[in-house]
C-alpha cells in the first residue's frame, strides 16, 4: 500500500461532496468521509483533487489520481476504461421542474427540454428517454448549479438529477420542485479506480466493514438525513432580488483567486513576450527553415481554440511524458506557447516598421546582429507596438479564466465554487466580473502612462 493517495473528486455535488468556502477551501461531504475512513484503516494519507465531472475519468486514466470519488455510478460503458468497487450508496434520478409544472413521470416530459449534466449517468438515462418520449431535446452542462439555473430561467423545462442532490437545491431554491423517478437503473454510486489498479479488494474489504459495522449508516444520516449538515442555506433561501448578502462570508474565498489570476497573467504575459520575440526574429531571418517553423507553428496555435490547447497541454502531457504538470504550470504553459504565436506577428510588424535606414547604418557602422537588434532595432518596436502588447496583456487576463476549466483556483473557479455551495448562481459571477473589471482598468491606465512616458523620453 502506498503511504499517500490521490483521489479526485467534482466537488459540485452536494451533499456528495462540495467546498465550504466560509472556512477555507476544504471540500466535504459524504464521500470525502469515506475517503477519509478508508484512508484511515487501509493507513494511506488522502490527498484529494477537484475537477469537472467529465474530467474525473481522463484524471484515473493519465495517473494523476489513484481514485475517485465522485458520486460516480458504475455503468458499462465506463467499465471499459477504469474499474468500480461495490455501491456504497444507492440513489434514485428526479425530475427538477419548477414548482406547479406537473412534470411528474418520464412521459409529462414529451416536448419538453431537459437539463443534465455532461458525462453522468443523468444524461444516458436522457438519451435512453428519448427513445419512449418523443420530442425531448436534452441540454447537457458541465455544472448542476449550471443545470439548475437553466430551470429557474426557463430555458430548459427541466432536469434530471439525483434525489439527494436535487433536494438540496430544492431547499435553496423554493420555486423549484423534485419528483423521484421510480425505478431508476444505474444510480448508485461507486469509487472508481484507473484499470488494474491493484488495491480494489483491500478498497471492498473496508466499504463492507463500514456496512457491517453501521458506519456508513451513520454518514448517510449525516448527509442525507433530515437533521442533516448540508450545504443548504437554512431558511434565508430567496429567488427573487439578488442576495449579495449569501456570498458576503465567501468574499475573501473568492478574493484570494486574485493572487493566482494575476500570477498567471504575469507569467504568461512574460514568456509569451519572449517567446514572441524569438518567434518573430525567425520569421524576418534570412534562415528559410526557421522562417517556415514559426510560420507553421503560428498558424497551428492561431488555428485551434485556446481551451482546446489548455485541455491537451494538461492531459496529454503525463500520460505522453510519463510527468504529471500541476494546472497552472500546465496553464502557463499553454498561454505562453499560444500568446507567443500572436506575439510574434505583432512583433514582426514592429520590427518591419522601423526604418530600413536603420539597419543599414548599423551594418555599415560594423553592429554585429545581436546587439543590433537588441539595442537598436527591438527597443523601437517595442515602443511602436506598445498599445498592442497592452492590448494582449487585458486579453490574456480576461483568458486566464480559462483555467478554471482544469481545476486552477483562480478567480472565476472560486465563484463558482462558491456558487455551487450556495446553490445560487448570479451574485458569485457578478462579483467576480466587476473584480476582472477593476483589474482590466489598471492595465489600461498603466499601459497608458507607460506609453506617455515612452513618448516623452523620445
Ligand atoms: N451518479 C451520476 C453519475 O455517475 C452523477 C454523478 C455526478 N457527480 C458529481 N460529483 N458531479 O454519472
């Protein structure tokens, strides 16, 4: 038995497993207890990773987590790629409507949308609906904060979500309303391994100790019962205004993504600027290969969505390697090697825009290339591109958000974080828009006082 394990978690499913950002950046919740009893009698210490759900499946197969824990059901599609302990719990699938919509049985949801979420069981059992209920067009989403906000708004007439789960938001949420759906197959839930992994039995030994011995009786009373400690804003629920005042506790949770946000910026905006440079010095040289290289390595990186190369970069990169990069190393990465590819072209245009006089009273005095370049010709472009350049930090910025999609804590994560825990959705996001906002305007005035000064000094 290793001493340390990595389990990895989508901590957006209450009371399954979610953050309490009022003290700290913990994540809790029933499987996080039993993660931490089994840890306990099998003596490994449980480290534990939070991503989307349909990441949690690529996490088991790349080695970056030993299990999960995800409220997952073990279904055969997914056999084929990782394996299951037995069901330690068995749940049941509603319907999520809003309240007085009568949507009751599968059938009332003929001509109806529904709302699931992306890669769960939930959206099979959608997909094997629409086989008896005609005209259901199914929606999928990464978030069941997300799901349950498409219902509230009335873009989709309804959800189908777990009865645990969808009682929590339904507490949270008075206009709302569940019915569970008798006879549900598939919807238990099981720890999921990466294939062959060699401690499954020793995994099965404690889940059963723990039903022998009454013990996961007593976490399923204390997460699911009625006296139960959820998430669930006890009696402050309120749909109607928005209610800052839930996420007030949170703000600081959220305030601390700013340090990673900016870190990220900054780094990203350095190498990329370095990166760019040396890009651009291949495209003007008179090297035909070099020129080609960055020309095709700049039509590659401007050609495929950035959210796509994070998600690669992330990962491909251990299962590749054999190394496992943490999100933000792996994030840095993807925005350098991508804002380089548009670094390079502005550069490029500002290196073509000094005047040619230039160079050649450099050669004739006897300049050698480097310094040439360097100090003559790279400090004029810089400062001509300079709108440009502040231009690029704003975007990677406004993009570094993007990193929340594998896990980062950055600002934009955190208030979703914190809105999957309040089962609300607006106030967390906004708050975290008008944080991105501030931020984007002391680039701007700074970019513009740097560009006055530069003015100046000329
Ligand atoms: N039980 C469902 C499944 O296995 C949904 C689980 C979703 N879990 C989560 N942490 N979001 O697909």
């Amino acid at each position: 038995m290793p001493t340390q394990m990595q389990m990895v978690t989508s901590a957006d499913y209450p009371p399954y497993e979610f953050r309490d950002t009022a003290s700290g950046n913990k994540i809790i919740g029933f499987d996080v207890d039993i993660a931490n009893y089994i840890a306990k009698e099998l003596g490994f210490e449980l480290k534990i990773s939070d991503t989307d759900f349909n990441g949690i499946i690529p996490a088991l197969q790349s080695g970056r987590a030993d299990f999960a824990m995800a409220g997952m059901t073990p279904t055969a599609e997914r056999k084929k790629n990782v394996d299951f302990s037995g069901i330690y719990y068995e749940a049941k699938n509603t319907i999520v409507a809003k309240k007085g919509s009568n949507l009751i049985k599968p059938q009332d949801l003929a001509g109806k949308t529904v709302g699931v979420q992306l890669g769960s069981t939930q959206e099979e059992a959608a997909k094997t609906l629409t086989k008896e209920v005609k005209g259901m067009p199914t929606k999928s989403l990464n978030k069941t904060s997300e799901i349950i906000q498409e219902v509230k708004a009335g873009r989709v007439d309804a959800a189908i979500i777990e009865d645990t789960i969808a009682k929590g938001f339904v507490a949270a949420n008075p206009d709302l309303e569940f019915k569970t759906i008798p006879n549900t197959e598939e919807a238990g839930s099981a720890i999921a391994f990466p294939k062959d992994f060699p401690f499954v039995n020793d995994f099965n030994r404690v889940l059963e100790e723990m039903k022998e011995s009454g013990k996961l009786e007593g976490l399923v009373n204390k997460w699911f019962g009625d006296g139960k400690e959820t998430a669930t804003p006890a009696g402050e629920a309120n749909n109607s205004a928005l209610s800052f005042a839930r996420i007030a506790p949170s703000i600081p949770f959220i305030l601390r993504g700013l340090g990673t946000t900016l870190l990220f910026t900054a780094l990203s905006a350095l190498f990329g600027f370095i990166w760019g440079t040396i890009l651009s010095l291949f495209k003007i040289s008179n090297i035909k290969p070099l020129t080609w290289l960055a020309n095709a390595y700049t039509s590659v990186f401007r050609g495929t969505p950035l959210l796509l190369q994070i998600a690669l970069v992330y990962y491909a990169t251990p299962q590749l390697t054999g190394y496992d990069i943490p999100a933000l190393v792996a994030g840095v990465i993807t925005f350098t090697l991508n804002s380089g590819a548009y670094i390079s072209e502005t550069i490029r245009g500002g290196i073509l825009a000094v005047d040619k006089g230039q160079r050649e009273a450099a050669l004739s005095l006897g300049i050698p290339y480097k310094p040439m370049m360097l100090d003559i010709i790279l400090p004029q472009a810089v400062k001509n591109i300079l709108p440009a350049l502040v231009n690029e930090s704003i975007a990677l910025l406004k993009d570094s958000a993007l990193v929340s999609t594998i896990g980062v804590a950055d600002l934009l994560r955190r208030a979703q974080i914190v809105g999957a825990e309040k089962y609300i959705y607006f106030e967390p996001l906004l708050f975290a828009g008008a944080v991105y906002y501030v931020m984007v305007m002391f680039l701007t005035w700074g970019g513009y006082a740097l560009e006055q000064r530069l003015q100046r000094s000329s």
